[in-house]
C-alpha cells in the first residue's frame, strides 16, 4: 500500500498534533508517497525558517510524478460542484486525481477530499 500524505497531515505533524503516530506508523512501514505540488506547498516556510534537515527528509520521501489530465481534472471539478462541494482549489484537485490515476491512498485532514472521495472514487487513509 502507497499513501500520498497531503500538507494538511504533514502540517498539522510538524506542529506536533494529537494524531502523530498514524503518520509515523506510516513512515516507518514505508507507505508515505509524496509529489512536487505537496512538496511546493511545504518546502517554502520550510526555507524560511531554515529548517534544512526537514526539507533533506521531505525530499528522500519517495515521489510520484503528476502527470495532469486537463479534461478529467474540468471533469472532476464539474462533479465537485454539481454535488454541492464548493471552493476545491485547483491543487486540490490535481492532488486527488495524482491518488486515483497512481491507485494511491490520500490520506489529508482537509474535509473536502472526504466529500470528494463519495463522488470521484478518491480512496482515502
């Protein structure tokens, strides 16, 4: 099992969260996949703060390429708000369509890919 971990999880863990050991279990399995989308998201507050090792860690992590279909993500986009879920972000959803087209888990704190995932087929952790 692979599992795309979104900045939401990566966040709420660097912040020293409740819900650290899922992550870690994780880790330690070597389940946790990440992208450069997820990896820009990270990485800039990261530099600033001069948190070098975290970046060195962040970026050993095994990465899956995003290859976006345009139509599919219009596609997608389109069932997201004709099912009533509203403000998805672009990254947002090249994110969920990198989990479904690499059969990846995503495993995210945010709501919205819970609302997604009954209407896309996004597996979720």
């Amino acid at each position: 099992m692979r599992v795309l971990v979104d900045s939401s999880v990566w966040i709420d863990y660097f912040r020293g969260s409740n819900d650290t050991d899922t992550l870690d279990c994780l880790i330690d399995k070597g389940f946790v996949v990440i992208n450069d989308l997820i990896l820009a998201e990270l990485v800039p507050p990261l530099m600033i703060r001069k948190q070098h090792q975290v970046i060195s860690i962040l970026n050993a992590i095994d990465r899956v390429p995003i290859s976006i279909d345009w139509r599919q993500l219009i596609d997608m986009h389109v069932t997201c708000i004709q099912e009533g879920i509203n403000k998805v972000g672009i990254p947002d959803l090249i994110i969920a369509q990198n989990a479904l087209c690499n059969s990846l888990k995503l495993y995210s704190h945010d709501k919205h890919f819970k609302l997604m995932s009954n209407h896309l087929g996004l597996s979720l952790y």
